[in-house]
C-alpha cells in the first residue's frame, strides 16, 4: 500500500515523513550513531484507518535495512506492529 508515495527522512526535524493525500504523517527519530531510537509515530484524522501507519513504518524498517542502521522502538505502535511482523525485529539493537 502507498508503494508509489516516497518515504522522506526530514533531518532538519528527526521525522521520518509520508505525505498522503496533503497530509503529514511521520516518525518522530532521535539518532545516535548507526541506531535510530524511534520515539513516536503519527498520522493526522484525516488518514486514520487508511493503513497509512503501516505503509510508514515498513517503509522505515526497508529505509533502515537499507542504510545498514539498527533500530531501538520506543513507539507502542511500532512495538504492536513488530509483534505482527517479528522479521523486522531483525534490525533491533
């Protein structure tokens, strides 16, 4: 779902970005080294149940792999969808 919306890592904010529809959704990041703690995700009332959360958290995890960065989830969000998806735990420190 959203494979044709890009994924933007807004340093200047440490927010991992989806824009759908004019709206914001994103991952709010703090980064030490090659480890991103990440602290909190959010997606406006306009895109809630759209799977919009999902689309942006897979889309980090991929980010991540890519880039060869390890991951600590504070998120209860993200920690709900590794439960769902434990291959991704793959990129936990």
């Amino acid at each position: 779902m959203y494979e044709d919306i890009l994924l933007n890592n807004n340093t200047a904010l440490h927010n991992f970005e989806l824009f759908v529809d004019g709206h914001r959704a994103f991952i709010d990041y703090k980064q030490h080294g090659d480890k991103y703690f990440l602290i909190h995700t959010e997606v406006p009332p306009e895109l809630e149940g759209k799977g919009v959360a999902g689309a942006l958290v897979e889309k980090t995890f991929k980010y991540l792999e890519a880039n060869n960065f390890k991951m600590v989830p504070y998120c209860a969000y993200i920690k709900t969808y590794l439960k769902r998806h434990p291959e991704w735990e793959r990129l936990m420190e």
